[in-house]
C-alpha cells in the first residue's frame, strides 16, 4: 500500500494540479547539476574555514528545507550566503514535491521541523492553523531588505493570514494563456482579445476554422484553478463571512461559471481530464487545441519540446477579463521562506530569508532554474525584460488575486472541480451544482466557525497574530 | 501433583503465546481500540496543532456519513465492483484453471507462469500501460473496437465506462492468484471420479457440474471470502487510473477513506468510514458463510 501511495503520488498529481507538471519539469538535469555543486560546496566550506579568524566563534547551524528542483539550485545561492556569514553554516535537505506536505506534517507533529523552509503558499493557512508557523510581523518590521513594497502585492497577500505575514514570498507562479500564433491568425486574430466576449467571439472563429475533431482551447477537467480564476476575475470572494461560508452561489461566482461551462457546451473546449492528454506538447504541435492556461514552468518546457520549426508560432497572453485587461486576473501562486516556531536558531534562518529575498540573489535564482522572482525590482534585469513571452507573465503578475487563506482551501477547491466537472458533463444543472458546491463547504468549515466564535473567549485580544 | 503440572503447563504456555500476544495488542488490538475511540470525536487538521479542539461528538460521524452524497456514490461505486467484479474474477480464475489443467495443453508450466504474471507486476506500472490501452484516441483496445465498425469509447474518461474499465483491469491483474488455489483444488480430485462417471456415461459438461464443482465446494468458499474482502478494498486501481473521477464514478470506500483521512486530515471521520466498511465485509463473509453452510447440508 506505501509504495503505491507514493508511486501514485509521484506520477499522477493527487496533491494537486500544480505538483506533477512541475516534479515532470524537474526531473530533466537532475544528473549534471548533482555532482558540481558538492565539489564547490566542499571547497566553499573549506575557505570559510580558513577565513574564519578565531577558532572561538561559535557556527550555528541553520536547517532549510527545499522542494524538488528549488531544493537543487539553491545550495549554489547557499555557498554565497555562507561565504557573507561564515558564523552560520547552512543545512539544506531537497524533499520531493510528492511527499513535501506529509512529511512537512509528520515534522510537525514529531516536534522535528527544520529552521526554515520552503512552502507552497496554498499551504501557508494550513501551516499557520496547526501553530507550526513563526508569524513575522516583528521580522518584518525591523528589516531593511524584507519591505512589502518591494513583491508583487497580489503574492504578499497570500502570505497573510488574519492581518499577519507567515511567509516571504520566495518565487511566483501564475496562470495565463499560451496560444498558437498561427492558428489565432488564421481565424483574424492577431493575439488574445483582452475581454470575455471577445475572447469567446475568437474561440468560436477558431472552432469554425479547425472543425470538430479540434478545439479552441484546452481546460483540463481535473483542474480547479481556471474556475476559480473565472470566479475571481468576476469579482466573487469565493467565500464570505470571514471564510467562513461558500459564496459559490453568488451572482459573480454564477456568471463566471456558466461563461466556462458554456465552453464545453458549446463544444470550444474538450471535456477531458489532463490524464487524457497523452502528450500535451505534440497535442498543442497537432494543434489539437489552439489555447492552454498554464503556468512559468511551461515555458522552458515548450522551448525545449516543441518542434523548432513552430518556435515561432506560440506565444504567451495575459488573461483576458469580463470587462477588459485590468479585469484579466489571475491567481497569485508560488512557494515562500516561513520560519518554524519551534526553532531555536530564528535569527540565523532569518538572515538566509532575506539573504534569499535580495533582488540580486532573485534574479540569480531566475537564471539557475527558471521560476519567476517574487520581487519586483528583480525583473529589471535584463534577461528576464528582454524575453517576450516573459513579458506577458510580468503583466499578469501585476493583476493577481489570492484565494482565501482558510486551512480547508484545497478541500474546498477539490469540491469546485467536482462540481464543475458534474456541470460539465450535463450531469446537475450549473446553478444546482453551486448550490450544492455552497452546501458541502458550509459543512466543511463548521470547525472553522466553531474555532472562531470561541476564539476571542479563549485568547483575549489575539486580533490577527495567534502568538 | 498432577494438578501442579497442568498449572505449570498451562503457565509455560502462556509464556510461549506471550511475544505473539503483545505484538498483536500493540499492533494490532491496540490500533483498532484507538482508531473506534477516533471515530467518536472530530479529530481534524486543527487538533493535530493543538489537541484541545477535538470534540468528542459521539455519532455525529456517522450519521454525517450516512447522509453525504459522497459516501453513497462510494458505496455504490463499491458494490458495483464487488458484485459484477467478484464473480467475474472467479470466473475467469476457473476458467484459467481449468484450461490450465486440461490433460492435453501443453506447456502447462508456460501458461500458468504467463498467467500468474500480473498478480506479481507492480500495480502502478501497469495502470499506466492499460491507461494507455484504454486511451479513446491512440489506445490499442478503441484501434481494434475502430476496426471492427464500432463507435471508439472513451474508457477512463466516460462516467458511465469508468467502472467498467477498472473491473475489467482488475480481473486481469488478480484472476491468476485465484487461478493457482484452484489448480490446486483440482489437482485433490481423485482421478477415479472421472473415470467412473465417465462409465455411467456423464458427458463432459455434467462431469464438471457433478464431479468437479462439488468437489471444489472448499475452495469456492475460500476463493469467495478472500476475493470478496479484497474487492472491497478497491483502492490502488482508481488512484491511480482515474482518481476517483470522472465525476466520482470510480471513487471507492477506501479512497474516500483516505481522501478523508490522509489528505484533508479529517481522521475522526475517516476512521469511521474504516469502521463501517468493517461492518460491511463481516456481513458479507457471514453471509457467505451461510449460504455455504446451507448448501453443504
């Protein structure tokens, strides 16, 4: 039973839609990039050694927790950091995206979390709600190189909970469109239209154009985010009363969510789940379907595995909006640095995270893997200014939206892409699958309710932070 | 005297059965009691941070099982599995076995090594190879289907093919295990009965209907409870062939157990679910049990 568990979980993705495109993107260069890094690494220590002036300065040990690829490519930012504090010395342990949670729990519960680590921030509110989180507030505040000003605000929200930061943002992740130049083109369309009914009006050119066996764009049914993106870009809150209900059955939440069932109905996009997809590259090379909503780490992936001859013919798009580009949001994904409040070593891990959080060391970070700098100055350099499909993602990363920071998010998000899928397939009516989407949360965050209403009784004045 | 050594004796006993004894109350009893006293409070995400907001809740847990739509989709998703793929599966096991057995096959050894196959080949492994059989555009079983006239359809991502698929998957995987217990069971029957019937001048079909399902009545009763409680835990097929989907259609009592349990961290509520399909399989193997019993007499 284990071993199927984690096999599952490596290959198929049960812990989200995000985890098995990326843990796929990682595997490539695992092999060149395992053995230089630990030569220099040794010869780094070696130096720091030996630069070290006194043998009586005591070394603190900090340990760091990174996820897959990140968890690679750091230990290069790492010797860096080492060389400028030779008193701290870094421990990094690279974890699997596949088991990064549970063992992230298991940590927890057993008392053995690291210093500092990496966190997807859709776990940030589950992280903050079992207590495991240092809030930082305080950090913050005294620090010249961690100012909130300086990310992208969309991502620094979602490292808030009730009021208090748990979370640097460390890298950006987002959704917008990748589309077929070519195919756009042929259909009169020169790029991706910017509002909702023009952007339906070019999916149906399209589908006109390339007929039944193709489609306009590909919306993967095993995906909660373009539903929910569609919610937010509408204007739904997606939950109400302080997290504390579904707001599903809203009418901004209706809108948008009959504009994406129309989409299957009208036969623009495929009713498949992205297990369906055999090849994902060749379908989009085929022109299978003409748009796909993605992520950051598609980009090097459709450089590296579409045919050269059609280098030419993608692009990246911001998504287009109900009411025009500034409605064209998107969700406000990525992993940040949290410190643990049972470590010993605070100080010292939370000069790596600003160490981290240095524009330079962004960028850097960009150039050794590819993910997206949560700081905005960092994307003045020039690399990343000069790319062109870059720049859609820069666009978009200034209209992005957090989903509610609420511990139950992934449960409920499961629920919508249930529901969704339900409506897709003709099985409930659109607006009955909302009402029941509405009911099953409510249910889903009874404990929630309960927790806050008894929460000012059992800890007197703890507005925001819960320290 | 004699008193004293029977005491001696039953004492030396005990002391034998004792390491087995406490292994099973830490490992086994032991588990069990904690995971029933679970299922009476609401043991969450949030108790694992701070215990002191676990509610015990009595039955709530299980009267919000019996009334989530969930739970009923599974359920029946379930019993689709153990009703049509249970006796499916021993079938088809028989079958096996019988052809298997046949005086005049030849390379028995070839034939029961390439049918016992699956049953030691990874799960994992090959849910993706029969994913890729099942695909409705490149799969090898919709090309054939193609060839053949009929319409291709599309196995893992159809509501209503969903189940179908992953029986049809699961058979292949498990009938050789059954496959060997009834080679065996055949290999017991003395060969003197078929060749007296055969005198009486029974044909070959009412030699198999009276000689040999008789005969193999034991093995039946084994094959069954075994097979039947195995079914019931469908669980690895629709992880990873389908995730439950499409729209829950392939979603089993284990995996929304562990959907419960080990991804949103509602423990109390899965360990219930843990305890009522306990109380579905006892039914079941006493049912069973009973029906054997009446033939038999």
């Amino acid at each position: 039973m284990k071993s199927v568990t984690e096999g599952g979980a490596a290959g198929f993705g049960f812990t989200g839609p995000r985890v098995p495109d990326r843990a796929r993107a990682q595997v490539h260069g695992r092999f060149q990039r395992r053995l230089a890094p630990r030569g220099c690494f040794v010869l780094a220590s070696l130096l720091a050694v030996v630069s070290c002036e006194p043998a009586d300065r005591e070394i603190t040990t900090v340990r760091f927790w990174a996820m897959g690829r990140e968890g690679e490519v750091v230990q290069e930012l790492v010797r860096d950091f080492e060389r400028e504090n030779p008193e701290i010395k870094v421990e990094v342990q690279q974890i699997p995206w596949s088991a990064a949670h549970e063992k992230l729990l298991t940590a927890h519960v057993g008392h053995a979390t690291p210093d500092v680590a990496q966190l997807g921030n859709t776990w940030i509110a589950e992280f903050e709600a079992l207590r495991a989180l240092e809030p930082l507030g305080p950090w913050v505040a005294r620090s010249s190189t961690v100012t909130p000003e300086g990310f992208f605000p969309g991502i620094w929200a979602t490292n808030v909970v009730d009021g208090e930061p748990y979370g640097v943002p460390w890298y950006v992740d987002t959704r917008l469109i990748f589309y077929r130049k070519d195919i756009l083109a042929s259909a009169g369309y020169q790029t991706v239209p910017d509002s909702w009914d023009e952007w339906l009006a070019a999916m149906r050119a399209i589908k006109r154009r390339v007929g039944p066996d193709r489609f306009a764009i590909l919306l993967p049914l095993n995906e909660w985010t373009q539903p929910m993106i569609l919610g937010l870009q509408a204007g739904s809150p997606l939950l109400r009363n302080g997290g504390t209900r579904g707001a599903f059955g809203g009418p901004e939440f209706r809108r948008a969510f009959a504009f994406y069932v129309d989409l299957y109905r009208e036969g623009l996009a495929p009713p498949l789940s992205n297990t369906e997809v055999a090849n994902l590259y060749q379908e989009f090379e085929r022109g299978y379907f003409a748009m796909y909503i993605t992520g950051p780490w598609n980009l090097g992936e459709f450089r590296r595995r579409l045919r050269p001859e059609l280098q030419d013919a993608w692009g990246t798009a911001p998504l287009p909006g109900p009411t025009g580009a500034a409605s064209g949001l998107s969700m406000a994904g990525g992993s940040s640095l949290v410190l643990f409040r049972d470590s010993k070593r605070k100080p010292a891990a939370w000069r790596l995270v600003e160490f981290l959080s240095r524009p330079d060391q962004q960028a850097r970070f960009y150039h050794l893997c590819g993910d997206l700098p949560a700081r905005q100055e960092a994307w003045r350099d020039t690399a990343l200014a000069a790319d062109e499909e870059m720049r859609a993602f820069q666009i978009q990363l200034g209209r992005v939206a957090p989903w509610p920071m609420v511990p139950e998010w992934e449960e409920i998000a499961i629920r919508l892409q249930d529901e969704t899928e339900r409506a897709v397939r003709g099985r409930t009516p659109p607006d009955s699958a909302l009402g029941e989407l509405d009911r099953s949360v409510d249910r889903m965050l009874e404990k929630r309710r309960w927790l806050l209403s008894r929460r000012p009784r059992v800890r007197p004045g703890a507005v925001g932070g819960r320290g | 005297m004699i008193l004293k050594n029977q005491l001696t004796q039953t004492r030396a006993g005990w002391l034998f059965v004792a390491p087995a004894l406490a292994l099973i109350g830490v490992f086994f009893v032991g588990p069990v009691v904690a995971s029933l006293l679970l299922s009476f409070t609401d043991f969450d995400i949030y108790a694992i941070g701070d215990l002191g907001t676990a509610r015990a809740v009595g039955l709530q847990n299980y009267s919000r099982i019996l009334s989530d739509r969930e739970f009923w989709t599974a359920l029946r998703n379930t019993f689709t599995f153990v009703v049509v793929g249970g006796p499916l599966s021993v079938m088809v096991s028989l079958g096996a076995a019988l052809l298997v057995n046949v005086r005049l096959a030849r390379f028995k050894g070839a034939f029961r090594v390439i049918f016992f196959t699956p049953v030691v080949t990874t799960l994992v492994a090959v849910a993706i190879v029969w994913r890729y059989l099942y695909h409705p555009r490149y799969g090898l079983i919709d090309q054939g289907l193609a060839r053949l006239g009929l319409a291709p359809v599309d196995w893992l991502g159809d509501p209503h093919w969903a189940m179908p698929a992953i029986i049809l998957f699961s058979v292949w995987k498990n009938f050789g295990y059954n496959m060997l217990i009834f080679v065996a069971g055949l290999q017991n029957i003395p060969e003197e009965l078929y060749e007296a019937s055969k005198i009486d001048g029974a044909g070959a079909w009412a030699r198999f209907r009276h000689v040999t399902v008789p005969a193999l009545g034991p093995t039946f009763l084994f094959v069954g409870i075994i097979t039947m409680i195995g079914q019931f835990q469908l669980f690895a097929e629709p992880y990873v062939m389908t995730q439950g989907g499409p729209v829950r259609s392939t979603v089993s009592i284990i995996l929304l157990m562990y959907e419960q349990g080990f991804r949103w961290w509602r423990m109390g509520y899965a360990a219930a679910v843990a305890f009522i399909l306990l109380l579905i399989v006892l039914a079941g193997t006493m049912l069973q049990l009973r029906l054997q019993r009446g033939e038999q007499r």
